[in-house]
C-alpha cells in the first residue's frame, strides 16, 4: 500500500510540475507531421503535433530560432547567435551535438529539396534580404539580389516563392509598402509576381504538388490560404480566425498539414479535416527563470539631488530611491517596491523629500522624511495626473504636470503640500521654471502652439497677474533671476541673455575711487554684497529691450548656477567637449574651469553650501571642486534585488500609459484603448523575457494601424557579440571561384580607390593572412576589427598588392555607399542628357541634407537647364517648409552690380525658377512625403515614380526606465482639403516601377523617364 502512495504523490508532483509554455516561437513541422520544433526561452524543443510533453532540442548560452526540418526529417537546421553572430547550426532530429554549417551571417530560410542545400538571405548594401545558396560544408553562392522575408522552394529546386515588402503587424495596412508574393525561376533567372491585392500576403509555403499555402490579410487578421499551380487568381481561405493573425507558418510536405504561431500558443491545421486546433504542450522541466535579480552595486546611480545644506544625496538606482550621506556612508533604501522614480526633490528642511513614481504606469508624487523611511505617503492630489517635473526652491515646490483637460500646468505648493498656487493658467509650461528669491514672482517658459514661438512669462503672486517679459521665435531656455535681485537670465539659441528688471543709468558699473577718500565705501562692480530682503522691483515697460548679450562662445550655452550678485557658472558643449566656465553678470571676466569630456553631465549641479559641482557621467555621480580643481566620486555601495517579472508587468503600464495620452489622434484610429488595456494586460503573466513584452506590445501598437511605431526592449541577456567591419567595397557572390572573390564595387571614396587604385575586376584574395575563397571563411575574417588595420591581399591585374587599410563600422561603409549611389546617379543624369539637366538627392529631411541641398541647387546645377530632385528612399525629419520655400521663390526686381558689368540682374538671386521633375518611391516616408505632397498641389513639377507609403505622423522617442524605448508618433500631418496624409500616400504623376532585372541591374528606370521628360519639357519651351 505504501510504494503505491508514494506512486500516486510522485504522479501528483509530476502532474503539478507540468506547466504549459507561451510565446512559443518559429514553429517548424516535419515532412511527415508528426513532431513539431519550435523555439522557447531562447532554445528549440520537441512535441508531437498530436501535442503532448515537449523536450529539450538545443542548450546553449545565446540564442537559437527559426529551425527548419531537413526533407527526409532527420535533421535540424537553425539559426543561433551562441559564438556571438548570427550563425546556421546543424543538429540530428533525435538529439545530439549541433554542428555549425557556416558563419557568415545569414539568416535560414528553407531547406532545397535535394536536403544538401539551404537557402539563407542577407542584406548587401543596396540589396537588402537578397537570397543565397549554402551548402551543409559552408560553400555559398549568391542566387539573386531581389529577395524577401520569407521564402519556399518547389519541389524541382527551381523556383523560390517569396514574399517582399509588407507590416507583419499592421493587418489593416493599405499602402505601396504592403506586401506581395513574387516566383524566381533560378534557371530562367527569371521573376514574376503572384499576389497584388491592397493588403499584404506573406510566408509562402510550397507543397510537392505545386499548391500554395500562404497568410494574407484580410484587414483585420491574417489568415491561411491556398491556392492550387501557384495561381493566385482564386484563393480558398483556410482559416477566419476573429483575434489574432497566423504568423510564420510551416508546411508538411507529405501530408499538407500546417503549423504556426497564434499570438501566445501554436494551432494546426489539419487539412483532412479542415480544421484548426491548438497544439496543447506541456513541460515538466525547471525552464522558467528566476525572475528575481540580485545586484552588488558599486558606485551606480540613475538621478539624484542634494540637500540644501549639502549633507544629504538621494538617489534613484534601477527602479528605487535610496540615500546617502555626501561624506559616504551606509546606504538607506527608501523605497523597495521597484515601481520606478522619475523626479526627486528635497526641501530646505534637509529632511522632506518629495519624488514621483509610477502608479499603474503614471507618474505620481510621493512625500517622505529622511528621519522617518518607513512612513512614505502618496500625495492625494497626484492622483490621475501626470507629474511632469518638480522644482524646489525657497521652501516651496514647483509642480509641472498633466492630467485628463490639460498638458503641462505648472503649480506652486509650500513644504507640506496644503496651498497650491496655479501657475500657469492656461499656458503650456515647458522647459524650467524658477521662484523669486523673495517668493513673489514665478519665471516660467510658455511654448505657443500654433507658430512654436516661446516666450518668458512672470507670474506675480500678490496681484495673480501674469506679465509676458520676452517674445521669442527660436529656442528658449535656463531660465533664472539673478542675486543681485536686479536682472534674470535665459538662453535664447545657445546664447546666454541678461535682463534688466529696472532700467540703468549710465556708467552704472563705473567705480567711484573718491568713496574711499571722502568717507564712504565704494562698492566695486561684481562686488559681492548682502542680499536685499525688501521686495524685488520690476518696470515692465520695455522691459524685452534691456536685454543685453552675456555669452556667445561657440557651441551651446546655459547657466548652471549664479553664485553671487555679479558671478554665475555655465555649461558650454561645443566640438563635442563639455567645459565648465564662469563669468560676470556682463559676460566678463570669462574663465575656463574644467573640461567633463565628450559624454554629456546629467542633472549637473552646484552647491553653495559644499562650493561643488555635482553630475553624472555613465551612472556615475562625481564631484568636482573648482577650489583645488579635484575631481572625486561619491562612492555608494549596496545590495539589490528587483523582480523582473513584476518589472514587466510595469512597462507594459507605462507603454500603454505613455501611447495613450502620446498619441496624435486621441480617438486611438478608432480602437478602444481601455479595452487594449484589459485583453493584453490578462497575458502578462506568461512574459518571462523582455522579448515576450515586445511581442505584446507590438500587437497592441500594431492594431492602432500607424505608422511611426516601435518598441525597443531592454536586453534580458547580454551576450557577448562581435561588430563587423568594413572596407569601402562589395564583393562578387554570383561566380564559382575557388581562390578570391571578384571585387564588384569599389566605392569611389573608399581608400581602396584612393590612393591604392583598387579597381572593379580585382580579385580578394586573404585578408590579414588568412586566404579567402570557396569553402574558406569570409566574414569572420572582418568581425571585432572596427578601427584596427586590416591587412587584404588583392590581385590587381598581374601583381599582388598588399594594402592596410581602417576596419569602417557599418554606418561608416553605408555613408561611402551612399555617396557613391549619389555620384553614380549624377554620372547617369549627366550621360542621359548631355550634361543638360542637373541632379541632387535628399538624403534625410534634417538641416544637414538642407545644407547640402542649397549647395546642390545653387553652386552645383544652377547652370542647368533644369533639374531632378530625388527624395527616394528618404526617412524623413522636418524641413520640408524650408526646401518649398527656396523652390517657391520668385524674382520681384533688379539690381546692377559694376564688378559684373553693370548687367540688370535679378533679385533675389537664389531662386530657382526652372523645370523640375520629383522622383519618389515606397521608401519616401514622413517629411518625405509631406514634401511632394506640397510640391504637387503648388504644381511645382511632375512627380515620378512609385507612391509613397502613407507614413505620415511626426514622431519621437521615449524611454522607459528599465533601458527600453518606443517610437512615440505624436503630430498628425493633414492636408488642406483635411485628408489625413497617415494611410495617405502620394500618387506620382507618371507610375514607374523597376522591375526585378532593373533593380538588380540597377539601371534605375525611374531616373531614365525623368531625364526623358525634362529633356521634353526643355524641347518643348524652346519651339
């Protein structure tokens, strides 16, 4: 009786071990459908497709996904980043040692049928997901450079079905950047497109009888389909799933059966029945994670303040508040709820501190005394609204904050938090805000909304009456009163600006030596002097016009800190440095103090009573002493633990949080934002990895159907990983040679083409000692060698050169790219035409691409005849007013100049006043779409080439305190007829698509039109 107790108690255990995993991932089925590999927690398992106990495929530190069934379903091939890399690993389908195939960075995508061969894809430069053939030794080969996301093989090994382009989560998505499915012959080398419907079609799968599985959507989910001989005229829909989309599904080729992902779970369908069921898995291993996270911190904080008196420092680490005396000393942790702190102020008592932290995702304040850790209350009146930032000055608090009527209010409130002034009114209170020193008037800065213009505002407490002291079309910022309770001080664009609260005599800072003789003091200019307790005075008329420039060094320029009547300290960051100066109230007596170096100081400091700087640079809060010139650091050492269960839990609030109240349209495109809220909050208990918040959040984003979207998680695990190098020129995959590979492209400003003449046609043949070639390793050649020399061995005609040259990062090679894709087009301009027409192309919407634009027009094509503006393949930015305005500017007059005989020229004389053509494409987003869109209804030009993507809302970034970010789309764009331009691309006047062959060729057939119709245009005016 007793062995079959302990049975049944061993069973129950076992029973109660057994957990039922989520967010399974990259589910591959084998040809026979009965075993199912998918990847979780960053390895692969195993489990019948009838469901059942899944066991363990893969250990490995990294991780491993996207497993791939071999034909005869005896091996595994899959991709993991375990060395550092992305690499393909080869593992028996029974279990057993993973062998690497190959270590050149190539994402799997199937198996050929022939079960030697895998085809992979990577990006080039210029040819993003093009396609290659690998074999199980590692020898590889390119197949084509117009490639996709996702592809399948027919069963003769001839034909790739793939799909290109698309939003996997943006189902409602209509727009040229959606989705379609394309054919490659490999034989033919021949494409041909299968699906061109208004939303997107995705993950092809191909059976042995030439049937097509694939998703679509259907504008709310993407569900299954098929189609029989690849002919996609009249799909049979396979699914009507009404939550969520099928995504990356896999195909059994012997009895069609397929598996994929269904948001958090992994469903069948079965084709014989036809029907679909969830795959029930289970799994009795210690897999979940431990979820708590301990940490020996070491001199590591996030913000910080100090007391008044300088004794007291509190500060936020991770996700607390802690304390610690500024002499050193055992650290206090205040609060152990790991909620996060977003501002920490304390008051003249040295005792009170007030701070926010989030309450459901929402900032809200928070009160505790230093003297009484135990007791933290929760200021009733934050509730529901959101704490911007805090400020304390003279035993009172400043208080920014938002709530459901209204942004950026700005109350004043005394230490305990019982009389609350409102500020603000209705101005929008951005930037700082500063209390008199007699605590009768409050200096805010109101941004206006409607130009953007800023202006500094006095609230007088007494009368309740605001007064506007300065207008301001530019940047407003720093502002703060002088202690010689006579002037306040403001950086208006990087410069530093005084005041006069009264209006001066004249000679008023001159001194007067006969005080001395005569009796009576005199007191210097800057002297210091005891500060008045009377109340301060203003004369409000004209008050704008006794402003005088303090500071105009090169670079940006804000106050820090004024120490008396006549000094103050600035931060100036200019040529990447930050330096610590001082000066007087009259921008003399300009002193150099210390340089902090090239990382900016957070929360940068100044204590009158410790006569010390205090900032932060990489988590580490020093100290320096302008008296001595030493530089310390206030050392903290503790112990910590948080959860990152819970930690998740919390982002995800704040995500919601900070999409909802962000977002530009606050009807949500018509989704229910609280109801988001409850249908993915009830997931959140089977997050265990940061990668598992992404793929809530990013369908919850994705069904508000916007573009501008993204959410950044923090890095759980931190793997070692290895930067690839560069050198300014790409290689020839296409041939089969066994010593070198043909260099195809040397970048004209790459140092290979000067001064080492390396030419197209040169053959690679080792870099750093090491040959190069078929079956030899190529990439890793080139890994962790940003900056070092790199030795490559490159046959130039008959002689073997060897040259040195600078590893580039990637962002390094894609700028020698770029530059060299901008010259190739002006060459071809320049042939097409006979050096008639100008051209110039508009990398990003930023000033720098306007600098360089108003080079382009006026210095390099302005003798043309006329001009092609490309904005392809433009993300965007914000500079489209300033590119209408130079191009909608017209001569009104005529002025003479005698150096250039005495001729009538017109004025202005940077305009430009002939035919233009616009070249567009799907890969103009944002600004660049706003731009055309302007330049077609001013009729400014014909606009050529592909629609735009319908991408349209002004965006930013927000980062949360865990490490992770979002793309915040905040500005909606509309135009006049009130179309909104999100979903609303722009139409070119003459369609031009590229097929595959011209893309790869790059023959940019668009470029050629626009050359042919200007050169039309131009015959035309001349008749």
């Amino acid at each position: 009786m007793r062995p079959i107790i302990i049975f049944i108690i061993l069973f129950i255990n076992l029973l109660l071990s057994a957990f039922e995993p989520h967010f399974m991932k990259d589910p591959a089925i084998s040809c026979a459908g009965d075993v199912v590999c998918f990847a979780y927690q960053e390895d692969l398992w195993l489990v019948s497709s009838a469901g059942g106990q899944a066991s363990r495929l893969t250990v490995a530190s990294g991780r491993d996904w996207h497993p791939e069934f071999s034909p005869r379903g005896d091996f595994i091939a899959f991709n993991s980043d375990r060395e550092g890399w992305t690499g393909i690993y080869l593992i028996p389908a029974t279990g057993g040692k993973a062998v690497q195939v190959t270590r050149e960075d190539f994402e799997l995508l199937a198996w050929f049928p022939d079960g030697k061969n895998l085809l992979v894809k990577r990006d080039e430069f210029g040819y993003p997901d093009s396609f290659y053939k690998v074999d199980l030794d590692g020898n590889f080969s390119l197949l084509t450079s117009f490639g996709g996301n996702n592809a399948s093989i027919t069963e003769d090994g001839c034909n790739i079905i793939f799909d290109r382009g698309g939003l996997v989560y943006r189902e409602a998505y209509q727009g040229s950047y959606n989705g379609d499915l394309w054919r490659y012959d490999i034989r033919k080398d021949e494409f041909s497109r299968l699906t061109l419907t208004a939303y997107t079609e995705q993950y092809p799968l191909v059976s042995r009888q030439q049937n097509l599985y694939y998703a679509a959507s259907d504008g709310k989910n993407f569900q299954l389909y098929r189609v029989e001989n690849l002919d996609c005229n009249n799909p049979v829909q396979l699914t009507d799933f009404r939550e969520w989309s099928v995504r990356k599904p896999d195909l059994a080729k012997d009895n069609h059966t397929i598996v994929f992902e269904l948001f958090d779970e992994i469903w069948i369908y079965d084709p014989a029945a036809g029907k679909t069921r969830k795959l029930k898995i289970d799994i009795r291993q210690d897999t979940i994670p431990d979820h708590c996270i301990r940490e020996d911190v070491d001199n590591k904080i996030a913000d910080y303040t100090l007391s008044p008196d300088g004794k007291l420092i509190v500060f936020s680490y991770k996700f607390d508040l802690f304390a610690i005396p500024e002499k050193g000393g055992d650290v206090k942790q205040l609060t152990a709820d790991q909620k996060g702190i977003k501002n920490i102020q304390i008051m003249p008592d040295n005792r009170t501190i007030y701070f926010s932290s989030y309450v459901e995702g929402n900032p809200e304040l928070f009160r505790v005394r230093i003297d009484n850790i135990d007791k933290i209350e929760k200021i009733k009146w934050s509730e529901g609204k959101y704490i911007e930032f805090l400020q304390q000055q003279a035993n009172q608090l400043l208080v920014n904050y938002s709530d459901a009527e209204k942004r950026n209010r700005l109350i004043l409130a005394d230490s305990l938090f019982q009389d609350l002034i409102d500020i603000s009114g209705e101005r929008y209170v951005f930037n700082t805000a500063a209390i008199s020193p007699d605590s009768s008037y409050i200096l805010f800065i109101e941004t206006r909304q409607e130009v953007w213009s800023r202006h500094i505002i006095l609230y007088d407490i007494t009368t309740e009456i605001h007064h506007t002291l300065l207008d301001f079309d530019g940047y407003l910022d720093n502002v703060g009163w002088g202690k010689d309770r006579k002037s306040l001080f403001y950086t208006a664009n990087e410069k530093i600006y005084r005041m006069d609260l009264q209006a001066k005599k004249d000679f008023y800072t001159e001194e007067d030596n006969w005080g001395e003789i005569l009796g009576s003091r005199s007191v210097k200019a800057g002297e210091g002097a005891r500060e008045d307790s009377s109340k301060i005075a203003i004369d409000y008329d004209d008050i704008a016009s006794r402003t005088e420039l303090v500071v105009n060094k090169p670079g940006w320029n804000g106050i820090i800190h004024v120490v008396s009547d006549s000094v103050f300290y600035y931060l100036n960051k200019f040529d990447e440095q930050y330096s610590l100066r001082q000066c007087d109230y009259f921008g003399r007596n300009d002193v150099f103090l210390y340089n902090l170096g090239k990382i900016e100081p957070q929360n940068l400091i100044y204590s009158e009573a410790n006569r010390s700087f205090y900032y932060v640079v990489d988590n580490t809060l020093k100290k320096f002493t302008p008296q001595g010139g030493s530089t310390t650091i206030i050392r903290n050492k503790f112990k910590y633990k948080y959860d990152e269960f819970q930690l998740n839990c919390d982002i995800f609030k704040q995500v919601w949080i900070e999409f909802g109240r962000n977002f530009y349209d606050p009807g949500m495109h018509g989704i229910d934002w609280q109801e988001s809220l409850k249908k993915y909050a009830t997931y959140l208990e089977y997050v265990h990895h940061s990668s598992d918040l992404k793929d809530i959040v990013y369908e919850m984003i994705g069904e508000v159907n916007a573009s501008h979207t993204g959410f950044y998680p923090r890095k759980d695990n931190r793997y070692k990983t290895y930067e690839q190098a560069y050198c300014g020129f790409i290689l020839d995959f296409t041939g089969d040679e066994k010593d070198g590979f043909l260099i195809k492209k040397v970048f004209r400003d790459s140092k290979l083409n000067k001064p080492h003449n390396i030419r197209e046609g040169d053959i690679l043949i080792s870099v750093d000692g090491n040959l190069v070639g078929k079956g030899l390793e190529l990439n890793p050649l080139f890994r962790d060698k940003v900056g070092e020399k790199i030795r490559l061995g490159i046959m130039s005609g008959d002689t073997l050169k060897i040259i040195t040259i600078k590893g580039l990062s990637h962002r390094e090679n894609s700028m020698l790219f770029y530059k060299n894709w901008v010259a190739e087009r002006e060459d071809m301009v320049t042939q097409f035409s006979g050096d008639r027409i100008g051209y110039l192309h508009i990398r990003s919407m930023n000033n720098n691409s306007y600098e360089e634009f108003l080079q382009d027009l006026f210095a390099r094509n302005f003798a043309k005849e006329a001009l092609i503006i490309d904005i392809r393949n433009n993300g965007g930015g914000y500079i489209h007013d300033k590119l209408i305005e130079v191009l909608t500017k017209r001569p009104y007059a005529y002025i003479t100049r005698r150096e250039f005989d005495a001729g009538l020229y017109e004025t202005p004389y940077k305009i430009w006043s002939k035919p233009l053509v616009l070249l567009i494409n799907e890969f103009s987003f944002s600004d660049a779409e706003i731009f055309p869109s302007i330049f077609h209804s001013l009729k400014l030009g014909k606009i050529i080439g592909m629609p735009t993507s319908g991408s349209v809302i002004g965006t930013g970034h927000h980062n949360f305190m865990d490490g992770s970010s979002m793309r915040m789309p905040r500005n909606g764009w509309f135009r006049e007829d009130g179309t909104n331009m999100e979903g609303s691309g722009v139409i070119p006047d003459i369609l031009v698509e590229p097929t595959p062959r011209q893309y790869i060729q790059d023959e940019d057939i668009q470029l050629k039109i626009a050359v042919e119709e200007l050169l039309h245009l131009l015959d035309q005016n001349n008749r």
